[in-house]
C-alpha cells in the first residue's frame, strides 16, 4: 500500500465511522506526525477525498469536513430502493435466488452488533444484506454504483446516530427479517411493498431532520 492510499484509507474511515464529524478542520500535519509520513502523500489524500464529496477546501481556512445534504440522501434512498426492485424483478423471471446464507449471516451479524451497540459494525452487515439482495440483479453497474452509495448512506446513519443518542435506532433488523422470510416463502410483492412503506418513511424522517 501507498503513502497516499495509507493516508486516504485512514482519513476515509475516520470520517466513515463518524471520528471526523462534519464541521471538523483537519490537520494535514497532524494526521501526518499520526501516521509517520510527511505531509505531501496527506495532501494527495485530501485531494481524493475532496473529489469523493467527503471534505471541502476553505480559502484562507484550511480543509474541512463536509456536511451531509439531506437531499443526495433522500436521491440515494431512491436510487437504493429501484435496485431493490430490479433485483425482485430478476428474481421473479429467472427464479435464481439470492445468496440465502449469506443473508443469514448478516442478519445475524447486526442482532450481535446492536447487542454489543455497536452502530458501525451494524450498519455495514445491514449494507451487505441490502448488497446481497440487489447482486441478485447480475446487474454489475448497479453493485459498483452502490457500492459508492452505501459509503454515503453508511456515513450519513453514523453521523445521525452520533447526533441523536437518545432517538431509536437500529431498525433494520426487524425489517431484514422480514425481507429474508418473505424472500424464503417466495413472496415477492410483499417485498416491494414493505420496501415502499418502509423508505416513504425514511424520507419523511430526513425531511424532518431539515426543518429541525
């Protein structure tokens, strides 16, 4: 690995998990003495980055951490939800179904995350859940495009979660349940449909968020 990646992946999942929230300035000589590197391949990174959406450059202020817009999170839920239902359509045609165990094991994986309370670790096996049904699509343009959309959403539910200690989360858990029963029991439509309730809420939750 590269000076450069070395520094990009360390900033990446310092933002990711929530350790660099929005509104931080960042130290490229900080992060630099940190990692025992000089400054230059730090530079490189936040370049990256900066061309990622994740941080801004200030003129005269130095780089910062960027705010998440609630509206690319409402586009990206969108985004997310016609995958899901390309991937059921797929799945009705050819009737090759996703990889159920896998399924399982991420299922499994977030009920011991939220045991332990352990948000990020929850929220990237709800990601590969979500991952696991939509490669069922074989559509490899859609798996690479949200792969992109998931480090958004991901860092977008840890920030949230860092900024509202005391609200109820974890709520995927009852819902991939319910998607894994009904993929099992070939009820493709209640699928669909619980995925529709289910992100019309989610929208209407970001569109609270804007007008606190």
């Amino acid at each position: 690995m590269s000076l450069i990646q070395k520094a990009y992946t360390y900033i990446r999942e310092q933002i990711l998990q929530g350790e660099f929230m929005p509104g931080t300035l960042l130290s490229e000589v900080e992060i630099a003495e940190q990692l025992g590197m000089s400054r230059t391949p730090v530079r490189s990174a936040m370049s990256q980055l900066e061309s990622q959406g994740y941080v801004v450059t200030m003129q005269n202020r130095g780089i910062f951490i960027k705010e998440i817009n609630l509206k690319e999170m409402i586009d990206i839920i969108e985004i997310q939800l016609a995958f899901q239902v390309m991937a059921l359509k797929v799945i009705r045609e050819t009737g090759e179904m996703p990889d159920l165990e896998a399924m399982r094991h991420h299922m499994e994986a977030q009920l011991l995350a939220t045991a332990e309370k352990d948000y990020f670790q929850y929220m990237q096996h709800a990601n590969l859940f979500q991952r696991c049904l939509i490669a069922s699509s074989r559509n490899h343009v859609a798996i690479q495009m949200l792969d992109t959309l998931q480090d958004k959403s991901m860092r977008f539910a840890i920030i949230n979660y860092k900024r509202t200690p005391h609200t109820p989360h974890f709520s995927a858990n009852k819902l991939n349940q319910s998607i894994y029963d009904h993929l099992v029991a070939g009820e493709f439509e209640e699928i669909e449909a619980l995925l529709n309730t289910v992100v019309e809420l989610s929208k209407r939750r970001l569109l609270e968020l804007r007008m606190m």
